[in-house]
C-alpha cells in the first residue's frame, strides 16, 4: 500500500515539474507572439528566443525551487502559492534579463518581452493551480453523502477513503482527515487533506460542518481509544469505528465493515500476541473436549479450537439450547470439523465416565460453573455441586482415562474469597493443583477477571437497562473490576494450556482495574446519551459476597514471570491430600443430604480466608494488582 502511494506521489510531482516546464516555454514564445502579434515580422526574434530557451528554462526553474513551488498541493493552491509563483518569476525574469544583457546586449530582446512573458508565466502558472482546486473542491461539496471527518491518517484511512470516493453515490463524503503525526499535517491522501489533530475533533466538526465521524485507528490501543472517543463524544455527534485489518479479508468493501464504538473497543487492551505455532502443534491433530461449550468462554474456545485442525472436538452443555446454538454455527463456518455435541451434566458422574471413555479426549479445557455471585450466595448446594463436584468428576474421569492435559477455567474471585461462588472455585483449584501430583495427567488452572459481553455479565444488563431508558444500576461508586475480551481470554486459556506442564496456575495479566462507574457512564455515552441526564445512574448499594475489587493471585502465591508477557504464573499452596479428599466426600454427602450448614463448614475448612463480610473496605485499601507485584 505504502510502496503504490509513493509511486502515485513521484508520478505526481514528475508531471507538475514537467507542466511547469513547459508553460515557461510557452509562456517565453507566448510573449514573442503577442508583441509581434500587429507586426508580422517576428521571425528573427523569434529564432533568437528558441535559441535562448534552454537557458530561461534553467533560470526560471532554479528559482522555482528556490521558492518552493514544489512545497505546495496543487488541491490546495491558495494565495501564498500565487505569492511565491509571483517571487520565483519576478526573480526569472530580473536574472534573465541580466544575463541578456551581459552576454548579447538583448539584441534582438524588445524591452516589453520580459515583463510580458513574466505576466503570461504567472498567469500559465496559478491558473492550472487555482483551477484545480475549484474543481477538487466543487467535486467534493457537491457529493450527495454525509460530510464526514475520519481520524486516522494510516492505511485504514486510506482504503476508507478510497471506497468512500470510488463510489459516486457513496453515503459518506470525506471532508478532512485528523491525525496526531504533526508531520502528516497539510498532506493529501486520496485527494483529502489533514486538516488537525485529534484534539482538534470538536472545532473542526464545527468549522467543516461534519455530521459524523469514523475513527480508522483498528490498531489503536485502550489508552488512544478512550482519547478519541472523549474528543468525539464532546462533538455530540454519531461516530463509528472500523475492525481490525484483518476484518477485510473478505472482500467486503472497508465501508461495510463500519461499526459503532462498542464498550469492547475502550476497555480491552493492547492486542495480545500469541504462539500461535506452539498452540496449533499442541492442539492440532488431537481431541478436544470443552465442558460448558455453549457459554461466553465455552463457545469461543471452541470457535478458535475448530480452527487449528483438531482431530476432534467434543462439546459438552447440560443447556440444550447452548448446545444447540453452538452445534448450529459450529456446522456452517466449520463444516468439515469432526465434532460432538454432548447433553451432559458434568457433575452427572455416570454420563461423565461415558463420555470420557468413549471419546478418550487428549485435551479438556472445564469451563462448566455456575458463576453468578449473588444468585450462588443462597444455593450453597447448587455452587457445590456444579463447580467444586462436576469439576471433581471431570478431573478423575480424565487421569482415569489418560488425558494429556486438564485445563480448569478458574477465576479472579477465587482469590481471597468474599462469596460461594468464588470460594467454590477455589476449592476446585485445590482439588486440581493437588490431584496433579498424583496423576499422569497435567493439570492446569488459568485464572483471569471479569470477560466483557459474557452472559449474566454487567455489559448486558447495563446495555438493557439503557435501552429501557434507565437508570443503570451500580452497586458502589468506587467498586472496580478487571475486564478482557472473550476472544482475548481464550487464546490466552490456549496459550496457558499448551505451555503448562502440569500443576501450574496461570495468572492472566489483566491490565489495569476498571470503574464500574466509568464503564456505565460509557456505555450511556456510547448509546447517544448523556448519563444524569438522558439517563441516570444509581447506586443499590453491595450485593451478598460482593467485594469492591477483585485481586487476580494470593499474595502468598509468590508471582512469577513466564515465555508470554501477558501470563504470569501463581506458585499454588500444598493441601494434605487425605483431609481434602475426605473433606470433599463430605461435601458430597451433604449435597445428597441437602444439607447446606454442612456445606458451609466444608468450605470454610478447605479455604480459611474465605471472608463474607459485606462492609465497605477502607479508602487506603488498594487492589494487589499484577503491575505492583512486577514493581516489587
């Protein structure tokens, strides 16, 4: 792209030198004519000028570099580029004129030639320039399209602009670019000009008379995002963002893959790069099985899994529907996937023991729990179950069975827990890191925060509640959370499945911790309202087991850096295998008894730090996050 810019640029300047060329011949026989036009006689000061020619050229043009005739655009001839034109030829004609007389006297040179051919030459010069312009201009104000800004001076912006203005009855028309690289300022691209910088956006949407906006910047990160997207938002007009590049293999024009500004685009970070070779020999070629494959995480793991060519891909759902839904879009856009959708209950232990026997999976990734914080803190039995005993269930079943490699999808939540649903994880971290220690299996437990859009997510319910017309509710003005990507979180579970060893903890780098209070007044942002306003926000108050923030590892879990930046790796705590197995076959007995006093006394002996206070924590307390221990 860069390397047909250049050309079309060094087409460009070569034909506006040779145009400037030639007017000043022109220009010089133009002058000769004119003054013998009544006359007649002009033949031997005719054939003295085209002698002297080659020498007016050289003259003229030097000056016209001098004067930097060539630092100016033609689509943007105004009047200091008819000021230096006048300068470059003023001063042609003054040396020329000088020379002529020093070496021929200006015999056969009438003293109205000079200031004729400087009149012809101005006028040969800047009326092409102006004339262009007008018509540059009068194409562009005359398009039936929305005036528009694009932000982004790159190739993204290129190829936009280049469909934009391919089409004749395009919807959009490309009034200016912005762009922050102060050395693009006053350049063209496709014939459009960068008119600012980003935190120009809001006076040039009113100078230009720009209705909407597209930011062409698919390779930003979450820091540039947000700055943009609050230039954009003070304008109070719509704006639309593209895809990454890779979005356009398709063939789709870069118009169609226009979007709104989603939550996505300005809390996830900065794109993770992975191993994709070490994960594709890892997986490729093997069986796989996705317990809760119809969920947020479940689902796209077995998206990105069906592409690297496994031999297999089992799918595991107790949700019919889910299991469905994902079977449905599994079978069109992988159509030669050897797959199976399996209906089944992981803590149904007889269908586990089945299906494990049968397929004899050589990668789980267990992505099966309840999660739900507050519904969980009055179905102790229900958490228990599904989360400490289907995980239990899955993991025998797999080092019964061989399995190369267990991967338990675990959660920030299980760290210092305030809540079932996090102390269960935790429970089944436990049970996992220890029974690797006796098995052939490798076991392994990734842990990451919050997955932005996942289902029972606050994304959702801000998006409905917004959509209803308010308010959205906040539980606490200071309460955090961590955020990533769906897809993001998968590949990093991917990455962390195929580089363990067995054993390991795998702490996903989130990045820095997100206010709820930001992410609601975003979303009403992105929505084309304005919160307090349009819509209000309200505080509830905490929820039963709710935490202000959440902590990604244990501080007594010693972090420790791995091959992959964004993956760091958490040193998990010993646990006296027979208490814990007989601890948990307590747990068991009282999910069959129904007995939930039980419940909670084996949970509590099992993850002593579990605390259940609801009080608000003192303002000093701050989030252990991966970035301080890294400082440490």
């Amino acid at each position: 792209m860069r390397t047909k810019q250049a050309l079309l640029d060094s087409r460009n300047r070569i034909l506006v030198l040779l145009h400037d060329l030639l007017m000043i011949a022109v220009a010089w026989v133009g002058a000769y004519l004119v003054r013998f036009s009544i006359e007649g006689s002009s033949e031997p000061y005719l054939n003295s000028a085209l002698a002297v020619l080659p020498a007016v050229i050289v003259i003229q043009w030097v000056f016209f570099w001098y004067f930097g005739l060539y630092r100016g655009i033609w689509r943007f001839a105004s009047l200091p580029d008819l000021v230096r034109i006048i300068k470059a030829v003023a001063m042609g004609v003054l040396v020329m004129a000088l020379a002529l007389f020093f070496f021929s006297r200006l015999q056969h040179v009438p003293r109205s030639i000079l200031p004729l051919y400087g009149a012809i030459l101005v006028a040969l010069l800047g009326g092409p320039r102006l004339l262009y312009r007008w018509f540059k201009d009068h194409r562009l104000y005359t398009r039936s399209g929305k005036p528009v800004l694009i932000v982004g001076g790159g190739s993204a912006g290129e190829m936009l602009i280049r469909d934009m203005l391919r089409e004749s009855e395009s919807a959009y028309a490309p009034m200016g670019i912005v762009d922050d690289r102060r050395s693009n300022l006053g350049k063209e691209i496709q014939g459009i000009r960068v008119i600012g910088t980003c935190e120009e956006i809001p006076e040039l949407v009113k100078e230009y008379r720009v209705e909407s906006i597209i930011i062409a910047m698919p390779s930003a990160n979450t820091r540039e995002m947000q700055r943009v997207v609050g230039f954009c938002e003070q304008t109070g007009i719509p704006f639309q963002t593209l895809p990454a590049m890779d979005a356009f293999i398709s063939g789709a024009t870069v118009i169609e893959k226009l979007r709104e500004v989603s939550i996505d685009d300005l809390l996830g970070r900065e794109p993770v790069t992975l191993d994709w070779d070490t994960i594709r020999s890892g997986l490729s070629n093997h069986c796989v099985l996705v317990s809760g494959g119809g969920g947020s995480i479940g689902s796209e793991l077995c998206r990105q899994i069906a592409q690297l060519n496994p031999s297999s891909l089992i799918v595991v759902d107790q949700s019919e529907f889910n299991l469905y839904t994902i079977d449905q879009e599994l079978q069109q856009s992988f159509p030669k996937l050897q797959r199976s959708c399996c209906l089944v209950d992981v803590a149904d232990e007889t269908a586990v023991e089945h299906l494990v026997s049968c397929h004899k999976p050589d990668f789980i990734f267990h992505a099966a729990a309840y999660k739900h914080v507050p519904m969980l803190e009055s179905h102790i039995r229900e958490a228990v179950r599904n989360n400490v005993l289907g995980t239990r269930i899955m993991a025998v079943a797999a080092d019964r069975h061989g399995c190369k490699s267990f991967v338990l999808i675990s959660t920030d939540k299980a760290v210092n827990p305030a809540n079932i649903m996090g102390a269960s994880k935790r429970i089944a971290e436990i049970y996992c890191q220890n029974l690797n220690q006796r098995s052939e299996t490798a076991f392994i437990t990734v842990r990451f925060g919050n997955v932005l859009g996942s289902a029972g997510s606050v994304v959702p319910l801000f998006r409905q509640q917004i959509a209803a017309g308010g308010p959205v509710t906040v539980t606490h003005p200071k309460i955090t959370r961590f955020f990533m990507t769906i897809p993001e979180a998968c590949q990093l579970i991917m990455q962390s499945g195929v580089m363990g060893k067995g054993g390991e903890i795998y702490v996903l780098d989130m990045g820095e911790s997100v206010s709820i209070t930001y992410l609601a007044e975003q979303m009403i942002l992105l929505s084309g309202k304005e919160p307090g306003k349009d819509i209000e926000i309200v505080y509830t108050g905490l929820r039963p087991g709710e935490k202000l923030y959440e902590e990604l590892f244990h501080e007594r879990e010693q972090l420790q850096g791995t091959a992959h930046e964004k993956i760091f790796l958490a040193n998990h705590r010993q646990l006296e295998w027979n208490f814990l197995e007989k601890t948990i076959a307590d747990m068991e007995m009282a999910c069959g008894n129904y007995d939930k006093a039980v419940l909670l006394e084996c949970i509590e002996k099992l993850v002593p730090e579990l605390h259940r206070a609801h009080e608000e924590l003192p303002d000093n307390i701050v989030p252990f996050a991966i970035d301080q221990k890294k400082k440490a």
